[in-house]
C-alpha cells in the first residue's frame, strides 16, 4: 500500500510549473526567431533595392561615357568630312575659273562655224561636269553606316568593366525613324531589347531636330548577376539565421533532455527512497526487538534477528554498489581486469544463486548451455553483475509463475549469451530506451516492481567495454529475450 507523500506532491507540483515555463520559452524563443528572420528578410530585400539601384546608376553612367566618346568620335568624323569637302570645292572652283578663263581666251581666235558649235558643245558638257562634281557632294546625316560595330562592343564591354559589371549584355541600334532595328550584335533577345532594355540617345547635340537613333543594351542575367553581387550577405544571413535555428532547436532540445532527466532523477530518488525504506525499517525493528526487556530473549530468537539484520545490510549493501557503479560509469573511471575465464561457470553460478528466488514463486530456471568454446576474457565480478541483472529483470518483470531459459551458443568469433523468460515484454517505444540510465518501462498505476533503472545501463556499458553487445527481442504480453555477446579468448 503506498503512502500520502508531501515530497513527492511537491516535485510534481515543480514539474507543472517547469512544464509551463518550458511553454513559455519555447513560445519566447520562436517569436524572437521568427523576428529575427523577418529582419534579416526585410534588410536583404532593402539591400536587392539599393543593388538594383546601383545598377541602374552605374549602367547609365557607364553608357553615358560611351555614348560621349562616340558622339566626339562622329563629331570630329564629320568635322574632317566638310573640311575635305571644301578643299575639294575650292580646288574644282579654281579649275572652273581655269577653264572660263581659257574657254575666253580661246573664243577670241578665228574658228569657222562649224568649229564654234563644237567648242561650244564641248564647253558646255566640261561645264556642267564641274558643276555636278561641286555641288554633288552627298552630305547624307546617316551617321550609323560610318559605326563598327565590333568597336562599339568593345567600348560598352570595356566601359562597364571599368563600374564592376562584369555579365553578359546584349547590344542593339534602334531607329525611331524608320521603326527598324539597324544592328543587333546576336539577334537573341529582339523582344527584350525593344520592352526591357536600358536605351541612350546617339549623337544627342550634332541631331537635335530630329529622332535620334537609340543604343540598346539588355542584360539577360541581371538578376543572378545581383544575386552573385550580393552572395557573401546572402550567406552570412544564411549562416546566421540556420545557427540561430541550431542554437534554438539544440536549447529545446537540451532544456527537453533537462526536464527528462530531472523527472527521472526524481522518480530514481523516490524509487531509491522507498527501497532503502524497507531494510531501514526492517533493521529498526529487529533492533527495537532486541532491547525490548518485555520480550523473552532465547538463542532462537537472538538468531532470527541477527539473521534478518544481515540480510537486510547485505541488501542495503548491495542497492549502495548499484548507485556507486553507476557514477563509477558516469566517471568513466570503471577498470576491468582481463582474465581468461570460462563463461559457463559464471553462468551456472548465477543461474545456482537465483534459483531458490525462482522456486518461491514455482517457477524454475532452466540452463540450456551449448556453446562449444565459452572462454572469454573479462572481469569476473562483472560478468557475474552482468548474469544477474539479467536474470533479475526477468524475475521482477514476470507476473505469473517465472519460468526462465539461459542459453549460450557460439556465433562466428564470439559467444552468445541469451536470457527469455515468460513475462509482461516490452513494447517497440520502450525497448529503445530500456538501456538508458534511470530509465524504467513504464508500468501505469501498478508499483510492486521494484529497482533504480540502473541495471540495464550498467550491463550495457560494461558489455561494450569488454568489446561487445547486448540486443533485445520481445512482444507485449509474449515475454522477452535479452542477449548478449562477447569475442571469444584468443
């Protein structure tokens, strides 16, 4: 029957109130992260802006030094075109003089009729062959037919290397005049360089009057070009924002792992509590016993007592050395002699020494040892911890009448160990912690199996450090099969 305990009210009690502070700073913290990360997006959205911004600026200002160099280029292009004009002028001038001088000097000689008519049919055609070549000069304003268009990529490419851009562009000449595309450097992008492209005026101040032609330029991977300028604060908010996410995730699950083991240390004081308890009070009462003068002493009586008083001590003894294995364990301070030992000896005693337990509840033991090598080397006081605690748990965990089977067997270059018994088993969930430290199977409101979730956890941490491995089967309500295995003694 278990007592009304104000200790343990008051523990829950702390559980509940952890339970919800827990909440709250689950709660606290996802909204500080999920702020955080609304920061980093809002500043990475404002510094795409101011990206996209400098782009912009440093486009025009790159195309605003090439369209000057080509509009200086065109003006001192043409400067020399009229200058050549006029020499030619000047000179054709200078021959029309020439030659009215010499047409003058010529009229005055004696010619006959027919003679005048011809001089006159030639002088006309000289003239108007001089006259045509003065004033036939084609002064057309088509500046694009004098561009190269290979030079114009190369200055654009070379301007805006000069400002960081450092992507590929594609290139275009416009004319409003005649709706028509005069040049496109790949023909890639038609559409894009009409609707999305950054347009400059050619030659702005020689043609004000009328519609100057336009230099396209279209960048078809802007974006990632952004994207690329802006990869080391893209990833430094990344960084930032998964470790926050880490930090957050790993102090949940720290602050969870806390919570658990506190319980479990409460439980395993509680549990620890209640199993000293008992041999406490035993020894009490049988020392109470012994000095009540009202009660007849005889030789009997006198070793009754002293019989219960040293098995009780023993069991306190024993439960002490279970708690001090297990911070030996959490100290890693456990040393393990190396002795060649044969396995089933060590079997055969526990199996002896458990046996009359078995027998109380008619129940039985049974050895089935068939290992043909069971030499192994470990530490004998370890090895026969480690039978007993298995043969205990089955035992504690088995409701009805306990019949219990230990077999042994040899697998290749190692030796089996097995343990089944007909109990209560445990379910998949539990059997992935049975092996935990302090971690008991839950068995609801029922309180009569006793012990400190230690055993287990010792067995497995003393199994690995002998270089081996301990597994379990086992099915609800079908019993369960605890194994472990050792490498054979060379």
């Amino acid at each position: 029957m278990l007592s009304y305990c104000k200790s343990c009210k008051s523990i829950v009690y702390l559980c509940g109130v952890n339970k919800k502070l827990l909440i709250g700073i689950v709660l606290l913290m996802s909204a500080a992260l999920v702020g955080m990360m609304a920061i980093q997006i809002y500043l990475i959205g404002d510094a795409v802006k101011v990206k996209e911004a400098t782009f912009v600026r440093d486009v025009n200002q790159a195309m605003q030094q090439v369209v000057m160099v080509l509009e200086k280029e065109e003006m001192q292009r043409q400067y020399e075109y009229h200058m050549n004009m006029m020499n030619q002028r000047a000179n054709l001038m200078a021959v029309y003089d020439s030659l009215k001088k010499s047409m003058a000097i010529e009229l005055q000689q004696p010619m006959t009729k027919d003679e005048y008519a011809a001089f006159i049919r030639r002088t006309t055609i000289a003239e108007e062959k001089l006259q045509e070549m003065i004033f036939g000069f084609n002064e057309s304003s088509n500046t694009i037919k004098e561009l190269q268009p290979v030079t114009i990529d190369s200055m654009v490419r070379l301007e805006l290397k000069r400002y960081g851009i450092e992507t590929v562009f594609e290139l275009g000449i416009y004319s409003p005049t005649k709706n028509a595309m005069l040049f496109q450097k790949t023909g890639r992008y038609p559409q894009q360089l009409i609707d999305q492209s950054f347009a400059f005026d050619l030659y702005p101040t020689i043609s004000p009057v009328r519609f100057s032609d336009k230099l396209l330029l279209y960048f078809p991977n802007e974006k990632r070009f952004l994207v690329r300028q802006l990869s080391s604060l893209l990833f430094v908010s990344g960084s930032f924002i998964l470790i926050i996410i880490l930090a957050f995730a790993s102090t949940i699950w720290v602050i969870l792992r806390q919570k658990k083991l506190s319980e479990m240390k409460n439980d395993f004081v509680n549990n620890m509590t209640h199993e000293f308890k008992t041999p406490i009070s035993t020894i009490a009462l049988a020392c109470e016993a012994l000095r009540d003068n009202d009660i007849q002493k005889s030789e009997v009586l006198y070793s009754t007592y002293i019989s219960m008083i040293d098995e009780e001590n023993k069991r306190l003894g024993s439960m002490a050395e279970q708690v001090l294995q297990s911070a030996v364990l959490d100290k890693g301070e456990l040393i393990l002699r190396k002795d060649r030992l044969d396995f089933h000896d060590i079997i055969r005693e526990a199996v002896a020494t458990k046996m009359l337990q078995a027998k109380s509840r008619n129940g039985h033991i049974f050895a089935d040892l068939k290992a043909d090598d069971s030499l192994v080397t470990g530490d004998k006081v370890h090895l026969t911890n480690i039978v007993l605690n298995l043969l205990d748990n089955a035992l504690k965990y088995t409701e009805t009448a306990p019949q219990i089977v230990v077999k042994s067997r040899n697998i290749p270059n190692a030796f089996e160990l097995s343990v089944t018994d007909n109990g209560m088993g445990i379910s998949k969930v539990n059997q992935k912690r049975i092996f935990e430290k302090l971690y008991r199977v839950p068995t609801g409101n029922v309180h009569n199996v006793k012990g400190f979730g230690l055993g287990l956890s010792y067995v497995k941490a003393v199994v690995e450090k002998m270089g081996g491995m301990i597994g379990v089967n086992s099915e609800l309500k079908k019993g369960s099969t605890f194994y472990i295995r050792l490498p054979l003694s060379s």
